[in-house]
C-alpha cells in the first residue's frame, strides 16, 4: 500500500473547515521566520495557503537576516499579548546569530502549536500531550487513518531531532508499541531498521534506508526530504523498498502535507483552548 499523504490530508483538511465553520471561532496563526532562505519562505507560503483553505486567519512577521536574538524576542512577546492570535509558529531554522532555544522558550506554550517548548515536550514525554510536534503527530494520523495498528509492535525511529525523531519515538511508546531509537552512533543499524514492523526513518540522507535494511511487510515512514540533481527524494530507497513494505509514504506526497494539516488541526485547537480559558 502506498500511503498517499495528500489525499488524508485533503480530508482532514475539508473536515477542519466544517468543523471550524461551525464553531463560531475565528482561529488566527502567526509565522514568524527569520532570513533569506528560500525552503524557509516556501513552507511559510504553504502554511498561509493552507490557513486560507480551512478559514484560520494568518499573520506573518519576516525579519530581516541580521535580526538578533532580541529582535526575535521582541516580536514572540507582542504575539504572546495578543488575545486574537491563537497559535505562533517560528519558521525554523533561524539565523545562526538568533538562539533558537531561547526563542522556543519564549512562546508561549498555550499558543505552541509546533509542539516545541520544553512544557509541551515535557507533557508529551509523560503520556500526556497538548500540542505534539506536526510531523510526528501527522505521521501518527497516517497509521490511523490506514488502519495500521500499534500495539504491540517493534517500531524503529532513525534520528534523534527534538522536531522528528525523539517526539516521534514518545508518541509511538504512548500508542503502546516497543521503541528503539537510532542515530549516527548506533552500531550496527542494518541490524536495528530490519527488525522493525514500523520503521520512521528522519536521518536526513538520500534514499539511505535500502531494501536489505527493511523487514518483510514492515511499513516505512519516510520523513526525508532530501535533493538528488535537483529531484526531491526521500530517505527511502523507494523503488526497491515498496515491493517488500506492506505499506510506504512516497516522498514527495506523503509525509509533508500531513505536517501542515497538522499544524492547522494544532491550531484550531489552540482557539478551542483559548476559548475555555485553559491555562497550560
């Protein structure tokens, strides 16, 4: 089975705008993004259009590349302030003069719909999640929506970023299933992926996890997005891998759109939170 990404994104998106259309909310995000970086400028259009899409009001700050860290600051706590803004996203990665961690740390975590902040990790870590970061909680949406159970079975996460692979190790453990993690230390990580009925593979190296790296009927989640002369690929091998998988997520066209229809679901459960007074 090829997981296609785009289609459940789509449904979950015209399921969000119904639901949002009959709330009576108007849910508002602001991206706020640092720099020149044209892969930075294209995720942050994406997101606009998708707010477009599902009827949430968007706002965007762009700071120039020299924006420090206070120049940062100073525009997370204006949104912070502000009651009509529900969720604040920052465009990562910032300028290398800005520090990321205190910016993180900085938005508040009633309005962190990346998932981010230490409070909203350090709920997901114990059980008891808020907001979890887009990717992995889209990631989690795909398995459900394809009937694809997680109980029980042996999943293997390939990287350890604070935005993939260690959220994503934690929801898979929440979902009762058996987790290992790997990284560029782990010996012998052929021996790891090819013992794993669910394997995440987010290492960031083109088409790096090969057919002989996977188990028979496994299913691959392919998190990579990477460039080979010009061509976006992912971390998959996926011609030689999708024979042997009882279930793969193409790159492009899998796992991407499901990111951002998470952050408009995050969002939307930001205004719904606002609403009740919720303190987090």
């Amino acid at each position: 089975m090829i997981i296609d990404g785009k289609k459940i994104s789509e449904k979950r998106l015209e399921l969000l705008r119904e639901e949002i259309d009959e709330s009576g909310l108007y849910p508002r995000l602001a991206t706020v993004i640092a720099g020149d970086d044209p892969a930075s400028k294209m995720y942050v259009r994406m997101k606009h259009q998708a707010c477009e899409k599902v009827h949430i009001g968007s706002i965007g700050i762009s700071l120039p590349p020299d924006a420090g860290t206070s120049d940062v600051l100073e525009e997370i706590k204006k949104l912070n302030n502000d009651p009509d803004i529900s969720g604040i996203l920052v465009q990562l990665p910032l300028p290398a003069g800005v520090d990321t961690m205190k910016v993180i740390e900085a938005v508040s975590p009633a309005k962190d719909v990346d998932g981010f902040h230490p409070y909203n990790i350090g709920r997901l870590m114990s059980g008891h999640p808020v907001y979890a970061p887009c990717t992995p909680k889209g990631i989690m949406t795909l398995l459900e929506e394809c009937n694809i159970s997680i109980e029980g079975k042996k999943a293997v996460v390939v990287g350890r970023s604070i935005e993939v692979g260690r959220p994503m190790a934690a929801l898979l453990l929440n979902a009762d299933a058996t987790v290992t993690i790997c990284h560029s230390r782990t010996k012998n990580l052929a021996a790891e992926t090819s013992s794993a009925d669910i394997l995440v593979s987010a290492a960031g190296k083109a088409r790096f996890i090969t057919a002989d790296m996977v188990k028979d009927n496994a299913v691959v989640i392919d998190v990579g997005t990477n460039y080979i002369d010009g061509k976006l690929c992912g971390d998959v091998d996926f011609e030689n891998v999708r024979d042997k998988a009882a279930a793969i997520t193409p790159v492009p066209g899998g796992v991407g759109p499901m990111t951002i229809a998470t952050l408009m679901e995050n969002t939307y459960l930001a205004a719904k939170f606002s609403l009740c007074s919720i303190v987090l």
